[in-house]
C-alpha cells in the first residue's frame, strides 16, 4: 500500500532518460579545422578567431568555436564600439548572430 504508484517511477524514468539525452546528444561533431579571423568591417579591429565550418558568408557563429575572443562585450566591437553580433541560442547552443555587412571574414 506505500509503494509509490507505478506511474510515478515510469515518469522518474523518462525524467531521467530525458536528462541523459540532453546531456550526452549534445552536437560533439568533430570541430572544423579551418581557422578564420573575423574583424570589424568599419576599423579592421581583429574580433574572433573562428573554426568556421563550411563555405559561404558567416551568418552566426558558436561560442564553443571561438578560439580566440578579442571582445570586451559580447557583440560589440571593443575598437569603435559598433555593435556587429547578437547573442541567440542556436539548437541549445549559445551563439552569436551576426548583423549583414558588420564583419569581414578571411
Ligand atoms: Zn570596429
């Protein structure tokens, strides 16, 4: 009679499948190789080096990816203070969004 009801452990369990999943499906792909240095595209400032994945325009990047941070404030260009990205999650993973024509990538 004091045993808990048995949906309580079913749902407990899936609680803690749930948990386990999320922790461990984590996108862990191996991490681009190619390095570029994204700069402020009005005063060239260096912002982030960047394992950039794939070809074509930088949209947003991962923060995991940044390899090297040359920011003060997240987004925002420590030289000329022009703000060039947002912070958004992407797929659970914190990122940033950059803003069109704010940034030059090489
Ligand atoms: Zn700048």
């Amino acid at each position: 009679m004091d045993e808990p009801p048995a949906v309580f452990s079913y749902l407990a369990c899936l609680f803690l499948v749930h948990a386990y999943n999320s922790a461990m499906a984590k996108p862990r792909k191996k991490l681009p190789t190619r390095s570029v240095n994204i700069s402020c595209a009005a005063c060239k400032t260096l912002l982030y080096k960047y394992r950039k994945g794939g070809k074509g325009a930088l949209v947003k990047c991962f923060v995991e990816r940044i390899t090297e941070d040359q920011t003060t404030k997240a987004g925002v260009c420590p030289q000329c203070e022009q703000t060039f990205a947002r912070e958004t999650m992407i797929r659970g993973a914190p990122a940033f969004k950059i803003i069109g024509g704010k940034v030059t990538v090489k």
